[in-house]
C-alpha cells in the first residue's frame, strides 16, 4: 500500500490464538515478530456486519475517490498489490478480461467468481469445468474439482517430463496428499523444470461468447518452489476441493503466473501474464 487516502474503518484485534496465524515467511523459516492478519477484500456485497461501509477497507477508499478497482502481483517470495489500478510497467501486455459469473442481485454470498470451462494438462484434458469457480487470495493452493485432481495427478505420474527432473512415478497422489516437497535429481533449474514439465491450461467464459485459455508452467501452477538456488524443493500446490459447482478456488499457487485485476466496477477480473518475478 502507499499513497492511498487515509479512511477510517472497524477492525478486530486477537490477543491469543491456535494454529491459525503461522509466524513464518514464504520459505517456511519461523519468524516470532513477524505479524499476521486477514485484510478482507471480497466484493461488498458480502459485508453483512452492518449497513455501513465502515468495516470495508477498499470500499471505503473508493468512496474517497479511488477506482473501483485493485491487482496483485504475486511472486514465490514476495509481491504487490494495487488500489485503484495497477501499474503497467510490472505488466507484460494487455489484460484478458473475463466477467464475473456470480450476480450480486440473485444471489446474497457473490465472490470473485469465474467461469472455468475446461482445464488440461499438457495436451490432455482433464476436465474441471465449474461455472462459479472462485479467484482467492486468501487460499495458498489451487483447489479444483475432484475428477479433475485426479486426472491430473493421473498423468503426471506417468508422464516422462516429471520422471527425467524428479524420478519414475514421483509425482503421484502420495507427493499432493501428504504436502511433499521434492528435489529434482540432476539440479535442473526452475527454467528447465518448466520446460520439461507440461503447463496447466485453464479455460474461461469470456465475454461475448469468446473463451481465455491461461497457460501456466509447472513451477506456478501445480508445483510450489520453496528455497533458493541449488537448494530449492518443490511442494504440491493442488488439491481436490470437491464435486459440487463452486468447489473450485483459484489461489495463490496459479495467481502467480499472471498480475491479477479485480475490477468491481466493471464486474469482472483481469489476467496479464507475469515476466517480472522471472
């Protein structure tokens, strides 16, 4: 944040807690004075506290003249996050827009839903078509609809990309349950890991009745790198979120492949692929 104009807004303290708030940076090393919290930033339609907008940090700046809109940009190790826009020099292009797919006249709970229409690994389908799919920053991994984990975690046991970089059968439904990391056995780079590795095709509802496909490599998809250098390890970043519509939460594991635009105004989310964290 910075440059924003002051508000005054209701928040709420905890003195005490249990295994909520973990005091550790991203490369899972504890840090005791470093400080954790929730900042929501969920449409303000979800707001049902009161009927004041004193309880919504972002609303209350647009009130003040800020743009309905705010991005993030998030890297393995660190990020960014924008209020009233973003800014394009850490953008690669233009954005692709897909609208929202939850109308907040219809419905009391609208999140920052989407429409996935299809995924795939590589060249093989894998299913996961959820029309209320929601875009999280507050979930770490990817969570998408049970057929398709499956699928996935199916093919990338036997595929031979994965096999070169971490071994026969490494990456099986054993490495995503259980929240392994791994190691690649020759010391291949993340580069190199992505380019052996298939990417994750995701498909929206765009507007208009044209689809947005986002291709996103291995290492900001369903692989989490954690280290650095020659010691870096890769931990799972899916999960199976369920069978049911709305199951699917688009988090911070796929967010990282592109700068991410919530634009409320207009009622829909932006996607520019990220070369800056590169």
């Amino acid at each position: 944040m910075g440059g924003e104009p002051p508000v005054t807004i209701d928040f709420a303290g905890i003195t005490d807690q249990s295994q909520f708030f973990i005091n550790e940076d991203c490369n899972g090393n504890q840090v005791p004075s470093l400080s954790q919290g929730i900042l929501g930033l969920g449409p303000i339609d979800l707001d049902t506290i009161g009927t004041a907008n004193d309880d919504a940090y972002f609303n209350e700046l647009v009130t003040q003249g800020i743009t309905d809109t705010m991005a993030v940009l998030l890297c393995s190790n660190n990020g960014y996050m924008w209020f009233g826009g973003y800014d394009p020099s850490y953008a690669s292009g233009t954005p692709q827009y897909v609208p929202l797919s939850c109308d907040p006249t219809t419905t009391s709970e609208c999140y920052w839903n989407v429409s996935i229409t299809d995924m795939s690994l590589g060249s093989t389908d894998i299913g996961g078509a959820d029309d209320q799919a929601t875009v999280d920053t507050g979930t770490a991994v990817f969570y998408m609809q049970s057929s398709a984990y499956d699928s996935l975690v199916s093919a990338l046991s036997s595929n031979s990309g994965a096999t070169s970089v971490f071994g026969s059968g490494a990456l099986s439904s054993n490495f995503f349950n259980q929240g392994n990391c791994i190691s690649p056995t020759g010391g291949q780079t993340q580069a190199q890991i992505d380019s052996a590795l298939p990417p994750l095709n995701i498909t929206f509802a765009g507007s208009g009745g044209a689809n947005v496909t986002l291709s996103l490599p291995a290492t900001e998809s369903y692989l989490l790198p954690v280290g650095s250098g020659s010691s870096t390890q890769y931990c799972g970043a899916v999960g199976s979120g369920g069978s049911q519509s709305g199951s699917t939460i688009y988090g911070d594991a796929v967010m990282r492949a592109n700068l991410t635009i919530f634009d409320e105004g207009n009622q829909q989310i932006g996607f520019i692929p990220n070369t800056y964290c590169q």
